[in-house]
C-alpha cells in the first residue's frame, strides 16, 4: 500500500503580508519527492485565498486574514496583528473530508511566522490527533530547537530532501526510507495538485554563491546548483497552459551568475519552448553582473519587474551589506538599464534600514540618491537571520534575538534601534512613497 501524505503551507502571523508572487517552493519540492517515492499526495496552501477581483495586472495582491491577538512581545507596537490566510474552517473542513492520512508534513518560512505554525499544528491536531506530524523548510532549519521546544511531540526535518543521508539520519517513520530527490528532479508533480494559480514560480538554480552576511542561503542550501533550462521552460509550459498563467517570478538568489552559461540560454529556452510571459524579479538581482546582452534578453523576453540588491552604498555600513554594489556601479547600471528601454517605473532598488550605527537620515540620504538616477526605492526594514553573520553580531546586543523568533520580526525589531521609533520609521515609508510616485 502507498503511504498516504497530506502536505500543508501552514497560515502567517504577521503585521503585514503581501502577495507578491509568493509561493511554497519548498513544498512543491516535497510534493515531488513523496510523489517519486510512490506516495499518494494531499495538499492545502492555508496561506491563499487572494481575490481574483482585486487583483493587480501582475498577478500580486492581498491575502485574506482575520485579527489575531497580539503577543506580550508585540504590545507596544501600535498595528493590528494578524493571521493571513484561508478561514480556520474552509481549512477544517477541508481536512474532515480526507481519509486519514498515514503522515503530515507543514512547511515552514519566516521564523517570527512561527505563531501561524502553531495554529495550523493545532487545528490539524483537532481532527488527526494521531498523526504523526513533520516540520520542515526554513524555520526547521534556523530554529529547530525553539520548535522542538514548542512543539514536543513534532518531528522536524532539517535536511535537505536532496540528501539520502539526511533523510536516513532523520529517524522519522515512513519518511526516513524513502529515496531523495535526484538533482534533475521536476516540480510537475506538485503543480498538478494545484486547483488554481494567478502566477507562477520559476526556479532556474539553488543556493547562491555568494556570501552575504545577512543571508541564510548557504544554510538552507549548502552550494549554488543550476538547473536545466528545459525543465524549467517545461515547468512554466504547463502552469500556462493547465492554467493560463501569464506572470512568473524568479526565486532564484543568483539569477544572473555567470548570464552567458545560465541566464542567456535559459531565456532562449523560454522563446523556444513559446512561454509568452511577463517576468518578474523580486529577489534582488546582483548589479554587477548586469551588462547590455543580458538587459537586451530580459527586454525581448519579457521581463517587467526588476529588483536591485543594493542595500547601501555607504562605506560605513557597505561591510555589513556584503559590499554588492558601490554607489557608482548603480548608477552606471540603472543607466545602462534606462538605455534599454526599461522604464524607472519598472525598476527597484532596495534600499535597508537597520543596519549597525544607521540613522534614519542615513537612510533618507540613499533613498534620495537612488531616486535622482530616475528608478524607485524599495526600504527594506532589517530582521535578524539566525546563522548570519550579522544576526550574531546583533545577538549580542539583543540577547532577546537568542530567546524568541517573535524578536526576529522587521516591524518590531526597528523599534528596539538607537535612533528609530515608529515615527522615525514612517517618515522613511512616505519619503520613498513621495519620491516613488514621481518615476513612471
């Protein structure tokens, strides 16, 4: 008899959620996996629900959520709560109309998310009280003691379903004998579970071969991997024509490393394989390896979106941001991308706030820069990675980052800076917002 699985992207807690192309990739991964071991798949995505009618022409837009009580931790901070997401019952009922599975895997992402873990554990366990559950993903991976105290009586994988080893090791029933995932492995067996999909994900690689030293990248996946341009052309064929997507963002960390051996034949592939799309590229693409050949692909490929890893440019914290980009590089780059026909509208350079030592006016001096080469700065609130370099540092000064992952969260953790509070940090919001509405 196959192994009946049931696979779950568990709700978020947060302030704020957007649905900006996201989706449970690590999952879709799982899907595989247990597909390929012969098991027979279930699979809910608690964390969906976007209105079709309020949708953006990109595909992006707001996720469902109801008001969920606010922590001790949190009491100072002058936002509603939330837990974003499907209704707790669409989600039960869903779960009352499955034959009780042998095994039930939860995903996880943001480790400040983990509140919504604990909600999805829950209500699973109201109507599977004896199912053997399975953590894994990012948080498994950064804060597997935190969970193991947490949540006793739950497995946690922090492996990679590529490892046999890992998976052996893990000791966990029915799971720890199956076969791992071959390197050339298809996400095709989880997108056919999906019923509905406003955009899609393209993964071209894993890991990243960079260091950055606010990045877990090279925890979570322990060297760069590019994937075969044909299977990903295969992968976005059939989420176009099962159902009809027309906008796919780019998970990759490392979109562009090494644009003539990946990049370049990968978007040949996409035309060859007729993927008529609009491209997105939210995970900051690294500057200095843009040129004009690979601006040139993206314009006739059909890129829209294009995010810029920039972080900051001053010497004074360009140490902590891994040192990307120098001033002069974006700006000889955001040129050379205006050049090829990409409007500044279409461009976004983040832009963080919460480095060591940075004040406000530090950081409204970079959006004001980033604004006069003509394209849109993105302010990115600093949360603390568990394993990074820089959450070490921060640790130190903030014990409290070691003892909750609730600590780890943008919004709150800002507050605790010399130098910020919530006034501080809404002026930086409307600064870029004002400056932003004058690119098109």
């Amino acid at each position: 008899m196959p192994v009946n699985a049931l696979v779950v992207n568990p709700w978020a807690a947060d302030f704020k959620l957007y649905d900006e192309w996201m989706h449970p990739v690590g999952l879709y991964w799982l899907i595989a996996f247990l597909r390929h071991n012969g098991a027979d798949v279930s699979y809910y995505n608690c964390l969906s629900g976007t209105n079709d009618s309020e949708l953006k022409s990109n595909g992006t837009g707001n996720f469902p959520f109801r008001l969920y009580p606010k922590p001790e931790l949190y009491k100072s901070i002058l936002r509603h709560y939330k837990l974003y997401g499907q209704p707790e019952e669409s989600f039960k009922k869903y779960l009352l109309s499955l034959p009780e599975p042998d095994i039930i895997f939860i995903g996880s992402s943001m480790t400040y998310w983990v509140l919504g873990i604990k909600e999805t554990v829950r209500v699973i366990k109201q109507v599977f009280p004896h199912v053997p559950m399975v953590i894994g993903g990012t948080s498994a991976i950064l804060i597997p003691s935190f969970l193991a105290a947490s949540l006793p009586d739950i497995h946690l994988f922090k492996g990679s379903l590529f490892d046999r080893k890992a998976i052996v090791e893990s000791g966990i029933p029915l799971f720890s004998s199956m076969k791992a995932l071959r390197r050339e492995a298809s996400m095709l067996p989880a997108f056919e579970l999906l019923t509905a999909a406003n955009h899609g994900p393209a993964v071209s690689s894993r890991g990243c071969p960079l260091r950055c030293s606010y990045c877990a990248s090279r925890f979570l996946h322990n060297r760069y991997e590019a994937r075969p341009a044909s299977l990903v052309a295969e992968e976005l064929g059939f989420l176009q024509s099962r159902f009809g997507v027309k906008n796919f963002a780019w998970y990759d960390d490392a979109l562009l490393y090494r644009p003539r051996r990946h990049f370049v034949p990968l978007m040949r592939a996409m035309s060859q394989a007729g993927i008529n799309a609009s491209f997105h590229a939210p995970n900051g693409l690294h500057v200095r390896w843009l040129t004009r050949e690979v601006l040139d692909t993206m314009r006739s490929g059909g890129f829209k979106t294009l995010r810029f890893g920039y972080e900051s440019g001053s010497k004074a914290f360009i140490r902590d941001t891994g040192g990307k980009v120098c001033k002069e590089e974006l700006e000889k780059k955001t040129g050379l991308a205006l050049g090829a026909g990409f409007c500044g509208g279409d461009m976004g350079v983040y832009v963080m706030a919460g480095l060591a030592g940075q004040s406000p006016r530090d950081v409204a001096e970079e959006i004001k820069f980033v604004a006069s080469l003509s394209v849109k700065a993105k302010p990115v609130f600093f949360s603390p990675v568990p394993k990074t370099p820089l959450f070490e540092k921060y640790s130190r000064q903030f014990p409290k980052l070691l003892e909750t992952p609730l600590s780890h969260n943008d919004t709150f953790f800002i507050l605790g800076l010399p130098g910020w509070d919530a006034s501080a940090v809404q002026e930086i919001i409307d600064l870029a917002k004002w400056y932003n509405e004058k690119i098109r």
